[in-house]
C-alpha cells in the first residue's frame, strides 16, 4: 500500500512543531533557573552566518505550511517575522498547527504528480510533488527543527535526543 502525500507531511509536520514548543519549554526553564534572559536564546545561533532560534523557528513554520500551499490548492496563512519574544515564538508555532490541522488527506490527493518550483534568487528548481517532499520539504524541515534544538543545547540547554524525537503516542 502507498503511503499517502498527506501522511508524509501533516502529520509529520504536527509532530515536529509539537517537538518545537517542548523545546521551547525547556529553554524557558532553563533561562529561569539559571538567570539567563530569554534574549539571549533567542537570539542564539550556531554561527554568525546562520539563524537564530528565531529564525528557525520561522523557517519550520513556514516550510511546513508552504508545503501544503505547494501540493494544493490551499490558501496558506502569511506570519510575518515579526517575533520578539519566546511567546511570540509559541503563538506561531500553535497558529502554524492549528492551519495544518485543517487539511485533509483528500486536499493532498494526486499531489505526487503535480510540479512544484522552487526559486532561490537566481536558481530555480522543479520537482514533481514527491521529489520536493522527500527531497527538499522534509529536509528542510528537519534541518531547521535539528538546528534548533543545537542551538538551545550549544547554550546549555538540557535537551537530547529523546527531546528530538518527542513523544510516540
């Protein structure tokens, strides 16, 4: 049996957000236990040339509602980058899920076939709806979620592996 467009992303999608607002979580109370302001997780990154938690944050939710856009027909919400706080950083990320769980398996119905391009300034990438989830979307998600999580535990956050995968109910 196949294993549906809608299976390979909605749920999948839900899943890792939910991993985010954990990890949120635990970064609010370690910066509490320890005094740490809530600024400087925010603002951490890995590198000076990548994002900050912020930004990751943002990239999740937008990829994960993008790629709905994408593969359908559906209108996705516009989230403006405009979080300044670990609570603006909840907000979207529950406003990103709430969006997903409006779309059915049926919205995502023959999605493998249709094109989907993809331009990055001057590089402009088509990939038939399958090839983007698997080799584009998903990575990208993940990449973003991974980077996350190394950022909050490059700043001492207690978060591992278990943390990353989340719950498996």
């Amino acid at each position: 049996m196949p294993v549906s467009m809608y299976k390979l992303s909605v749920p999948v999608f839900i899943r890792g957000l939910n991993i985010l607002a954990n990890l949120l979580d635990k970064a609010e109370a370690h910066a509490a236990e320890h005094n740490i302001p809530l600024d400087d997780l925010f603002n951490a990154r890995l590198a000076p040339d990548m994002l900050a938690l912020s930004g990751q944050i943002q990239r999740v939710s937008d990829t994960s509602k993008n790629t709905i856009g994408r593969l359908s027909d559906i209108t996705v919400p516009s989230f403006p980058d405009e979080e300044k706080s670990f609570a603006d950083l909840r907000e979207r990320t529950a406003k990103t899920i709430a969006f997903l769980e409006t779309v059915k398996p049926s919205d995502l119905e023959g999605s493998d076939t249709r094109d989907v391009t993809i331009n990055f300034g001057k590089l402009k990438f088509t990939f038939t709806g399958d090839d983007y989830m698997l080799k584009f979307a998903i990575p990208n998600f993940f990449f973003h979620v991974t980077t996350t999580h190394d950022i909050l535990r490059n700043q001492g956050v207690a978060v591992g592996k278990a943390d990353f995968l989340g719950a498996y109910s």
